[in-house]
C-alpha cells in the first residue's frame, strides 16, 4: 500500500502490512540495535514514529540519516507501546531519497518566529508554520465554497490598474520606461509613450472593478494578491496581502453588515469544525483560550451602533487612551478594542461614519455629514472588515469626485455604471492574513502568508 499520507495512516482503524510512506525526517534516535525516527508530510501536525531494526537488512542506510532528509519507507503499521501514539511503523526497507547535512538550520526544537522568517524557505517544516498553512488552505477553499453556494460569482480582477481605489497613491508602479532617461512632457514623465499608454500600478483593492460586475451579475466576489507601497514595518502590513471582497447589487448597508456577519462565522466554524488538531496546537502553544475565544463568536450576538453612540460610549469611559476621542477623528485599535471589550462584550458592527474619513465612492446619508459605511470589530483586534453601501446616484458621486479632487475623465467608466442601470449596491472587504491572525493568534501578519513582502525584503 502507497501514496498514503501520514494523517490517513494515523487515522487507520487496524494494522497494515506492505505500507509504503514518504516524508522528512523530524528527529532521529538511535540505541542499541534500534532507531526511531520521526517521519512528518505534512499532512497534519503529528509526525509517524518509525522503528528501524538496525540488524535487518535493507535498513544499513540509517546511520546516514539526519534531521530534515527525505525518505521513502516501507513495512508494517502496528499498534504502538509508547505513550501518545497509536501506530508506529516497523521498518522493512529504508531508501533515502534526499540526504541532510549537521547545517540543516531546523536542528533544534525551538527557534524564534523572528529568526523563521528568514529562513522563509525552510520554515513550512516547523510546527507552527505547518498548522498556519493547512489552515490557510483550508480558509481559502472555505472562501470559495461560501461564496459558490451562494450563487456568487468569483472574479478575477486585474492586477494591473490605472486606478488607485483607496486615492492614497501609496501604488507600487509598472512601466517600462527607461530608468535613468523617462521621455519628458512639460517636465513630468510621459506616460503616454509606457506601455499602456498611461500611468498604472499594482492594484489595491479589486472593488471598483467588483461593482463593474456586480451590475451585471447581481452577487460577485474578488479573493486576490492586492498590493500596497506603504512603507510601513509593524506587526499588521505587508506591501503583498490577499483581500476578500464581495460587491451585492440591490443590497444597502443593512444587507452587507448580514453577509459580514455570516461570512465570519462561516470562516470560523471552519476552523473549529476541519481544522481541530491545528487549533489546538494554537490554543496550547500561541493563544491560551483561543478555541474558546472562537467558539463564543460563532454563536456571539452582533451588536450595531453608530459612530456617533460610539464616540459618546469613548467620551464616558473611565480609562486613558493615547488618542484623543473627538467626533470627526478615525477610531483606533485601542478604541475599537474597548468598544468590543468593554462595551457590547463581543462583536460590534460600528456605521455612519463621517464623510471627511471615508472614500469618495460610500453613499451619503440623508444628514449631510455622514456616510453609510461599517467596519466589524472583534475582540482583542478591532477593525476585522470593513465596507460601505456605494454611492449608486450619479449626480452625488460625480460631486464626491470632486471634492476629493478625482479627475472624471480617469474614472469615466466608473461613472458610466451610474449612468446606464444604476441601482443601490454594497460591499466589504476583508484582509485574508488578518483573519488568519485572528483565527490562529499570530500575533504578526509576516508569520501568516508564506513568503511576506515588506520594506527591504523580498527575499524567497
């Protein structure tokens, strides 16, 4: 029996003979007539412990083993004697498919996340990094499957744009102009004569291009790289992150905070539910309480309130924060984190924020002041999703632009939409690293995307 991975093996319900299995060797012990070696695919976090008869024939190569080669072995699954493991793998034949030397860096149990990072090449063999990434995997299928059987259809927005969708012109640029001599006009670089024709750059967000499609399919969702030249080195950037966002024609802000809703629970009993054993290796190892912390959302009650009433709950509290609380300020961390704490005791949708601290495409409320935008907060993180009803009147829009100082002629398309078949619509997005974060208690986004991108670093 081959082509078996070890998670099966574990899960196997009686002894095996001929078993032939693959993998990399984790430790190796080695006694008198006797090694046990620890053989891990990847499958899952528990390796399978293999007993090599240093005596029998086929087995000699043992003695050329090392932490971190590759190895194909064959022989008999029995029940184990040793405490914590069910099966062991009684050796018949070794074959040592890719030696390690003593330079193998992942020769001790323990290294810093700092130190892992950069060894990007070699840390999905640790422990931690393996749970992050089957749970990365299954999250993203989860994605999909949420959407699909909600009829939403999956686009792949471009990657190159001419838009910047935040307005921040933090875009990290595409040309092909010459480096040191760009063609001149009015003494600024032509773009005219780059390779489309104009400026473009990578995308930050597929959400302009998502509303597109949404007036045609009614319910579409984007799950892509987007990109951001932020040069930013805490714990929640990277200048590459992966985004989540559904765009929902005929929906108001009232619908979009629903999806939010069950979409993160969704996500959630996910993790509970196929990825356990993972889990509980965060639970016991990263985040004391985490499966508790996860359980209570998925069933938690979402609170409302609006940035008005949050603002005032900020104003009665009787701790200090570092930022002042005044209405017409963005909310920080330390403030959505009380809100969701202290406050509702649980996730809390925060709507109606002021226009001045928003983007030009939410649709004003009737007030004049605000706009009709939300943002989930969750404990211990605050902001995990953020969205916004779209302002679909073209005449509002077209003034928004504006005052926001867009140019119409390089969002003339983005207008046509408004134009020909308008109707209300909704959308949010959310970071795919920061739910990881959240699911698995990483405390830093480069530990949860499997080669981070940031300032000076583009290594592997």
């Amino acid at each position: 029996m081959s082509d078996v991975s070890i998670k099966q093996i574990l899960a196997a319900a009686g002894p095996i003979t001929d078993l032939t299995v693959q993998g990399w060797v984790r430790t190796v012990r080695r006694g008198k007539g006797v090694a046990f070696m620890a053989l891990n695919d990847g499958s899952c976090l528990d390796s399978l412990q293999i007993v090599v008869d240093l005596n029998r024939p086929g087995c000699e190569s043992v003695a050329d083993i090392g932490t971190g080669a590759s190895l194909q072995v064959r022989g008999e699954l029995v029940a184990s004697p040793a405490e914590g493991q069910s099966w062991e793998l009684q050796a018949e034949s070794l074959l040592l498919v890719g030696a390690s030397d003593s330079d193998y860096p992942l020769q001790k149990k323990q290294h810093s996340f700092e130190y892992l990072r950069t060894i990007a090449h070699l840390r999905p063999r640790a422990n931690t990094f393996g749970a992050v990434f089957r749970i990365r995997s299954a999250l993203s299928f989860a994605v999909h499957r949420f959407f699909h059987e909600r009829g939403f259809l999956n686009l792949h927005s471009p990657i190159i744009t001419a838009s910047d969708c935040e307005g921040a012109g933090e875009m990290f640029r595409v040309t092909t102009l010459d480096d040191l001599q760009p063609p001149q006009l009015d003494g600024k670089i032509d773009y005219g004569k780059d390779f489309f024709g104009e400026e473009t750059g990578l995308t930050v967000s597929g959400q302009l291009e998502g509303e597109l499609f949404a007036t045609a399919f009614k319910n579409i969702y984007t799950f892509g790289p987007t990109f951001r030249a932020e040069n930013s080195n805490t714990s929640r950037h990277t200048a590459e992150f992966w985004m989540i966002e559904p765009e929902m024609a005929f929906c108001d802000l009232a619908g979009d905070c629903s999806l939010a809703e069950e979409f993160l629970r969704a996500m959630v009993t996910c993790a509970l539910e196929e990825c356990a054993d993972d889990l509980r290796f965060f639970d016991q190892r990263i985040e004391k309480g985490l499966i508790e912390r996860l359980q209570s959302l998925s069933t938690a009650q979402f609170a409302t309130m609006t940035y008005t009433e949050a603002v005032a709950q900020l104003g009665k509290a009787k701790q200090t924060f570092d930022y002042p609380v005044v209405w017409g300020a963005d909310l920080q961390s330390e403030h959505e984190r009380y809100l969701t704490e202290q406050v509702v005791g649980g996730p809390l949708f925060v709507v109606d924020y002021p226009k001045e601290i928003k983007a030009f495409y939410m649709r004003r409320n009737d007030d004049g002041k605000t706009v009709a935008a939300m943002d989930l907060l969750v404990p211990r993180v605050g902001e995990l999703i953020g969205g916004s009803q779209r302002e679909e009147r073209f005449d509002l829009l077209q003034n928004c632009m504006r005052e926001n100082g867009i140019a119409e002629k390089s969002l003339e398309w983005y207008l046509d939409i408004r134009r020909w078949g308008s109707c209300p619509h909704a959308g949010f997005g959310l970071g795919f690293e920061r739910l990881l974060m959240y699911l698995t208690g990483m405390e830093n986004i480069r530990d949860v995307i499997p080669f981070p991108r940031t300032p000076g670093n583009a290594k592997f």
